[in-house]
C-alpha cells in the first residue's frame, strides 16, 4: 500500500510486526493499537525510503512519500488488533529452537544474513531462504489461529 516492492513487502511487514512485539511491553493499552503498528509500519518503510538506492525497495519514492501521508492523516481504513500479536508470539514459541534462534537473530538482534551465517555454520543463501520459509510458516500459522485473516 505504500510503495513497496511486491517481492519485499513480507520482509517489511515481517520487520514491523517483529518490532512490535519486541516493543509490545512499551506499548500503552490506552491506545489505538492499530495507529501504534501502523505508525512502526511508516518508520520501517521510512528507512527503506531512505535506503532506497541502495536494495531498491521502493516501487516510486514520491508515491511512497505521498501513501505515507495519508496513512499519517488516519485515513487509512485497516486496523490491527492485539489478537495478531498473540498469534504471532505463539507461533514463534511454536517454532523448533534453531527456527526461533534465527527469527530472534534476525529481528531481535538485527543480525544480517551474513552475520546468521557464521553464528549457525550455514551460507548466507541458507540463511535467507531458511528466513524465508521459516516467515511463511509463521504467516500460515497466524492465519489458523485467526479468525478474520
């Protein structure tokens, strides 16, 4: 919705929720959910803007620019609720220990694939692809235990 890459925007929305969760103690129940993870979405795509050149990301960064700002001027329609982080926080305490070692590498230590490499003896590639499936499970797992998704 904000100008992301179609090959990039699980990585991005994996990265905000990862972050969510590991800010989820911080956040105040008084509120609007929904508004906070948004508002962690715009700052990841915020850096990605700004990274653009580099891994191209961004499809176009004057649309993006402009998505953002709608989005910020709460006209966005879609609301998140606190049932997706649940289901998320168990699905990754549902994962085998090297699964969620490397999910905890990547997201919560901000290790990159090259670092997660040499921390697991594998190659880069094998990181990335293990992330990748391992971000499609967690996907298919939040999607049972929701109701709506």
């Amino acid at each position: 919705m904000l100008g992301v890459n179609q090959d990039s925007v699980d990585d991005l929305a994996q990265e905000t929720f990862m972050i969510a969760f590991r800010e989820l103690d911080r956040f105040d129940r008084a509120r609007d959910f929904g508004k906070w993870l948004r508002g962690i979405a715009l700052n990841e795509v915020r850096n990605e803007s700004r990274k653009s050149a580099r891994r191209g990301r961004i499809l176009n960064d004057e649309v993006t620019q402009h998505l953002m700002a709608v989005l910020e001027s709460d006209q966005a329609a879609k609301h998140f609720e606190e049932g997706e982080f649940r289901a998320l926080r168990d699905c990754i305490a549902s994962l085998p220990e090297n699964c969620r070692l490397l999910i905890t590498g990547r997201y919560f230590d901000e290790w990159n694939s090259t670092i997660l490499a040499d921390k697991f003896e594998m190659s880069a590639t094998a990181v990335r692809l293990t992330l990748m499936r391992i971000r499609r499970q967690l996907k298919i797992c939040i999607e049972e235990r929701l109701p709506n998704a």
